[in-house]
C-alpha cells in the first residue's frame, strides 16, 4: 500500500542524537591540563629573555639575525598590553586568538613607529620565544597550520629524550608518511600549549585536541595517541583508541535513553526514567535499549503525537484500539530507478513482542505497586493489552518457513561459494605478488590483465601496494588480496564451526587449546568459543581441514618475534571496549593494530558472493548473511545423523528446540533418516528374524482373517492363535458384533429366554446356568449396541456427512415449514 499523508503509519519524529556521550564522559575522567600565565621563564624581563636567545641551544648562527629581530619587535609590541609575565600579556593581545590577528595588529604597530613590516622575522622570533617557553599559545592557534620547523625545533630545545623513547618504540615506517609527520608535530605542540615534556602529555590533552579538529583530519592525533598509550604513559582506564570517540555514544544513563524522544509529559517521563532504571541491573545495555525504544519510542511516544496532550497511562478502549493498529504496519522507503522514494507500508512482524514489552511493563507497575504503593501505585491501572494478543506462534512459524527457505536454498550451492572463493584468494595472492615481484614503473602481465607499477612509493618498507591497470585505473591490489583471503577465511570458519559472527571476531590465539583423551593419550585441538549471546563457553573440535584455515590465519597476523599481537575491540552492543586480546581478524595500519568490524567481514564474504554469480531460483542474485552458514551448518549436521542433543551444545543453544528451529528438514529427508535408523536397527537384531515369508505361511495369513468372519461380526482374537473359548462367540468378550446384526442378536437372546423357560420346566439345572450365562452376555452385547446408536443420533454426535442424510434434513425442514417450500433451505 502507498502511504499518504493521512496513513497512522507515519515514520517516527527524529531522535535526538547521543553522539558524543562517551567523549563527555571521559573529559569528566580525563580532564585536559590547566593553562598556567606563570613560570619562570615568562616571569622574566625582556633583556633577560633576550640573553637567552644568544645562548645554545636557542642560538642558532643561520637564523641569529631573523630570530633577534622578531623576538625584539615581538617582545616591545607585547609590552604595550597589560600584565605582569609575558604569557599574561599576551592573553591580553589579539595575539592569542589567531596567527592573521597578531600578525594584523603587529603591522598596524609597525608602521606607526615608521619601521618596515618583516612578517618572516616575526615569525622566525616567535618560534624562538616558543623554543624558549616564553609565551605559550593555545591548541585552537595551531589547527589548520602546518610548519616545518616547530617539531625539529622543540625536539632539539625541550625534550630531545621524549622524542627519543618515542621513535625507540615506534617502528620506523611508521614515523615517516604524512601521519607519522602530523603525530610528531602535535606532541610538539603540546609541548608548546602546556608546557613540559613528552612524559607529561594527559588523556585529556588529546580529547581537548580531537573536539577542536575535523573528524576527517585526526589520523596524526591518533596515532600519536597510540603511541603514548602503547608506551605505558596513560592509566589503565583510557580509552582504547581514540576512533570515533568524537561520535560515539559509550553507555549511558536511562535518563539520557529517555531525553532523546523529548517526552512533553513531565510524570510520564518520569516513571519511564525509573522503570528503567529499576530494570537496568538485571539485564545487559543492549536489551535495556531495546526496551528504551519499545517502551518509549513505539508506545509513549507514538501516543503523544496521536493523543496531545495524553497524560495518563490508563487508555481508553478508542485509544488502545488506535495505537495497535497503527503499531501494526511499518513504513518502508525504497528508492525507484527513477530516483524518487517511494513509501509503502508492511506489517511488523516484530508487533506482537512490543505489544509483550508494553504489557510487561503494565503487570510490573501493578506488582511493584504492591510492595511500594507511595511510588508505583499512582501509575498501577489496567493492561490495555490481553494475553491473548502477545502470541508468538504464529510470528515464529513464519520465521521458521523463512529461515528455512533461505537454508534448503542456500545449502546445495555451498560447494560452488567455496570453490569461488579459494579461487578468488588465490588469483588475488597472483596479482600481488606480481606486482612484488615487479620493478617500480614496469608494465608486468598476471592472468591475462595487464598492470603497470607505481613509478614511486611512500610506504616505509618501499612495497607497493597499488597499481594501474590497462584502463588507466588504480587498483589497490594489496587491498584486494587481504578482502579475499578474509573473506575465504570467513566462508571456511563458518561453515565449518556454524559459530555466530560476533563469535567470529572474537576468535583468539588463545582460543585454540588442546585436550589429551583419558583412554588413548591422543592430544585433540579444540576451538574454544569466547561467550556471546548466551554468556556461555563451549567447546568445538578442530578438524583438520578447520586447522589449515586457522594455521593461514595466524600465520598472517602473527609479528616477526612470533607473537599475535594484542588488541582492544568494540563490542557494539554494549557499547564498551573489550579488553586487549590476540584475535584472529585484525590488521595493522601505521604501527597500529586495529580489529576487524562487522562491515569488513560481511564486504568480503559479499566480495565472494560477487564473484561466485549465485542465483536463486528466479534468477536474483543470491545473498549470504554470515548468519545462513550457522543454520546450513546445523542442517547438514543433523541430516548427516548427527543427534540434535549434541548440534544444540555445539551451537550453544539453552534450548534444543532452537537447535530443532535452524535445521531446515525436508519430509523426504525425515522419511529416509527413519529408514536409515530403521536399517541400523535391524542390523542389530537376528538374521533369522527377517527371513522371506513362504507362500504357505502367505496363505495361512490371509485365512486367519477369513476364518474370523461370524455370523454376528467379527472375531478379535490375535493372528496365529486357537479360540479359547470353545467357540461360544456369545459369550466371547472379543466379539465385534455389526451393528447390521442387532435383529440376529436379538432372536439368539429371545431364543435362549426360551430354552431357559423350557430347562426350568424340565428341571435341568446345569442347563438353565449355562443358558443364563450365555443370555447376560447377549443382553449386555445388545445394550452396546444400543447406547452406541443412541450416542449417534444425539445432536452432539456430528457423524460423517452423506448425501442421504443431508436429503432427509431438507425434507425435515421443508415439511416443518411448508410457507417456506419454495425457500432453499440453507
């Protein structure tokens, strides 16, 4: 359906954002250094500053004339400003707010003393007075200007051991480059702002740093930042990594949750802030946001803009009734060929579970209200939402005719997707190290494309990474290479262990452990699986093809002293850093080893599926979400007679009916699963037991059936045995009379009553017990068949239709009703 400007389905208002919730936090933590106006070497007289130009190591026989001459003019244009140091003089002069502002006001001084402006100089005597500690300028003064001589300058004069322990434990490559060059430039800077040395340089100074600067030019503050971090300079409580620390959110409060939906009734807000926070200690961040955006987002929230003015949370019958249908349908925006956004609405097929959230919410007022009436009690009203309305059958079987259709689709071309993607590793491993192999400038051929070197290169090992193929474009072939063998990676771990992709970035070097079986000695791999969703470890063995893959993976991440190297990931639910590991999926830019996220690995498993052309059978292309191996992988193993019990601890599932909900079963697959469990069965019974039947005993199996025909039913006995009853059928309790036979029934009891009138006459007593046995029997069989016909024509008893009996109705009716004969009856 279209929407339009009068659908209830209309998109939700904006949220407020909370990008930069974790960078406020931390300045609270990590507050920047204070800007002092006094130290000695600002408190000192001109002349005196001035004597310590002329001496080393400020002196400098190429610059003397230039660096005296702007010191001077500096050093009388301050004085005309008031304070008592220089640095307090020039906070006070148009100097401290930007390099274009000094440098104006400082010429309009010039002039007006009849002297000729030297902008050169000027800033030759600045530099010096900076080398000297004389005037400090602020952060903001240095952003957005480069100069080629402030770092060598303040290495030399301030801090040259600083420096020294910086590039001791920096790799040389990653001194050299642009970043490099900018990280060694702000640790002088820093020096300059605070003063100081290298070793004095905070957490804070950098957070003060990175909100002044463009998020798209932060790369030199860091790295410089990871190189301190790395040399053991900061506390163990800072940050990780500064990576869009400007942007991201960290945990926080309920309050903040709550803010960014801006609730305009007070109580309400209120209440929500304090369910939430009430709540907040018994589950995990990212469940108590999703209940944030539940509770708050689709149900408050979604009321106020409907209801204006709604201040209570008992709703009336019109309003409840509103707010499920509109909670019933999202509003989807595709884009056309054409360019304009279509918006259509859906149903939500995760309605029902907000509905259950809301209803949750409704019975905890109503319990807490009981134990703290003065806090909950105002707020404990009726549940606008019945029970009956938070069924989930129905949303789950659709999932599981889903998920099961992705996997019977997806499971017959996993050999195809793995074939492509060694392939594709492979061709990508051939164009790189051609392209190693390959002089700076030459034109090399590999697999019939045609590529020609960079004529130079700026990486510090002297390797090119890239180069230009026959249609004049670059292509970062090492890029290319690393994409491919991740992504052959991914492909490979995850069909083989069926593990989740959170569980996949968390892989270690630690995770591989071995075990000694007690019986043999024999030592086992196993791949140990951190907790994730279920906050429980389990255990995986390693086959050996799942080592090749590892031992690659290692291989390539592992330093050249053996070791993998450490480092610190981003769990995006929680919205915390995880502590420091050796994982598997990470790589290292400038100096800097950084983890593997999400987005990358689903890239180059879609970079496989590109290349593989999987289509479905409409002839779309064919996605694979890391998420379809898990399912594929629990399938083939409960197919290839794997027990479910063992595939739910393997997947680390809390409920084997969750095991049972991945595996996508076909009913042939069912059907000869129970013969193959039939055959292994029969294996272990006696050969004898399934010998062929002979045509005697056939025949002899066929008669009994004959022989159990009776002239009142049929006989019940079990097949291959004798009557025990001597063939009295009346008697007989396994008698099945037909209900045809009642009127033979019945003349056998009359006829006994008779011949048990007759033995009484004739004073034969053996005979009138006899008889009287087998008359009980026949009356009882009779009362059967009585209460059996009656049970069938009560109007409970709805029978099997037949067209006799729906003829009769008609005529019943039509004769109980004559005006109405000419009427079909309905």
């Amino acid at each position: 359906m279209t929407l339009t400007s009068t659908d209830r389905s209309a998109p939700m208002i904006p949220l407020a954002s909370l990008a930069g919730a974790e960078m406020a936090e931390l300045k609270l933590r990590f507050p920047p250094r204070p800007r002092h106006t006094a130290w000695p070497e600002t408190q000192a007289s001109r002349e005196e500053v001035l004597d310590r130009l002329t001496h080393p190591p400020l002196w400098s026989a190429s610059a003397e004339t230039a660096r005296m001459v702007g010191a001077r003019r500096l050093l009388r244009w301050l004085e005309r400003f008031p304070g008592t140091t220089w640095q307090q003089r020039w906070l006070a002069s148009p100097a401290d707010e930007s390099p274009d502002a000094l440098m104006h006001d400082l010429d309009q001084w010039v002039a007006s003393t009849g002297q000729k402006p030297n902008r050169a100089a000027v800033l030759s005597g600045l530099l010096v007075l900076m080398m000297a500690d004389v005037v400090r300028p602020d952060m903001p003064w240095f952003i957005g200007r480069g100069s080629r001589f402030l770092r060598r300058a303040i290495q030399e004069v301030r801090d040259p051991e600083g420096f020294s322990r910086v590039e001791e434990h920096v790799a040389p490559h990653a001194l050299q480059g642009r970043l490099g060059a900018e990280a060694r430039l702000l640790l002088a800077q820093f020096i300059v702002v605070y003063g100081g040395r290298i070793k004095d340089i905070t957490v804070g100074d950098f957070l003060r740093r990175m909100e002044m600067t463009d998020s798209r030019r932060t790369g030199g503050i860091r790295m410089a930042y990871h190189w301190l971090l790395g040399m053991g300079q900061f506390p163990p409580d800072a940050p990780a990594t500064l990576r869009h620390i400007v942007t991201r959110s960290g945990q926080v409060t309920p309050a903040q949750l709550v803010d960014r939906y801006d609730i305009k009734c007070r109580p309400v807000r209120d209440l929500l802030v304090d369910y939430l926070t009430e709540r907040q200690p018994t589950i995990d961040y990212n469940t108590l946001r999703g209940i944030t955006q539940n509770l708050v987002g689709m149900f408050w929230t979604d009321l106020e803009r409907h209801h204006p003015g709604i201040d209570s949370l008992h709703l009336s019958p019109e309003v409840s009734a509103a707010w499920k249908e509109r909670i019933a349908v999202k509003t989807i925006r595709r884009r056309q060929p054409d360019g304009t956004i279509l918006m259509t609405t859906e149903p939500r097929l995760r309605a029902v579970y907000v509905k259950s959230q809301i209803r949750a919410f409704y019975l905890d007022l109503m319990e807490w209200a009981v134990d703290e009436p003065e806090r909950w009690g105002l707020w404990a009203v009726p549940c606008p939402i019945g029970e009956n309305e938070c069924a989930t059958k129905k949303v789950e079987l659709r999932t599981k005719a889903d998920m099961d259709r992705r996997t019977r689709e997806r499971l017959p071309l996993l050999p195809a997707l793995i074939r492509v993607a060694a392939q594709r590793l492979k061709d990508a491993r051939a164009r790189l190290d051609a392209l190693l192999c390959a002089e700076l400038g030459e034109t090399f051929t590999v697999l019939g494309e045609t590529f020609t070197a960079p004529a130079t290169t700026s990486r510090g090992e002297g390797q090119p990474v890239q180069a230009m193929d026959s249609n004049g474009r670059w292509r970062y072939l090492a890029s290319d290479e690393s994409q491919a063998f991740f992504g052959w990676a991914t492909v490979e771990i995850l069909r083989q262990t069926g593990i989740r992709i959170e569980e996949l970035q968390e892989l270690g070097h630690h995770s591989i452990i071995s075990y000694r079986l007690p019986t043999t000695g024999q030592i086992v791999p196993l791949l140990q699986i951190a907790p994730s969703k279920t906050d429980q470890e389990r255990l995986l063995l390693v086959t050996p093809e799942l080592a090749d893959v590892l031992s690659a993976v290692i291989s390539r991440v592992r330093r050249q002293d053996g070791r993998v190297p450490a480092v610190a990931s981003y769990d995006k639910n929680e919205r915390v850093w995880n502590e420091p590991l050796p994982l598997l999926f990470q790589y290292a830019i400038a100096n800097e080893h950084r983890p593997y996220g999400e987005a990358f690995i689903r890239r180059s498993l879609n970079g496989v599926l590109d290349a593989a052309g999987l289509t479905d059978n409409l002839g779309n292309p064919l996605h694979f979400q890391p998420h379809d191996f898990r399912r594929i992988f629990i399938t083939d193993a409960i197919l290839n007679g794997l027990p479910p019990h063992i595939a739910q601890v393997i997947a680390g599932h809390r409920s084997i009916t969750t095991t049972m909900g991945y595996a996508a079963i076909y009913p042939k697959d069912t059907i000869e699963a129970h013969r193959a469990f039939i055959a292994r069965r029969r294996a272990l019974r006696p050969v004898e037991e399934y010998r062929s039947v002979t045509p005697e005993e056939w025949q002899e199996f066929l008669g009994h059936f004959e022989r159990r025909k009776l002239a009142l039913g049929d006989c019940g006995r079990a097949y291959g045995t004798d009557c025990v009853h001597e063939h009295a059928c009346v008697r007989c309790p396994v008698l099945i009379v037909s209900p045809i036979e009642r009127p033979r029934l019945i003349e056998i009891r009359d006829n006994l009553a008779d011949r048990i009138a007759e033995a009484e006459r004739e004073g034969w007593l053996g005979e009138v017990e006899g008889l009287s046995t087998s008359l009980a029997a026949a009356e009882e069989k009779i009362a059967q068949l009585n209460a059996n016909q009656e049970r069938k024509e009560s109007p409970v008893f709805l029978g099997i239709p037949t067209l006799d009996r729906l003829v009769a109705r008609v005529s019943e009716a039509t004769n109980s009703d004559p005006a109405g004969a000419g009427r079909q009856s309905p």
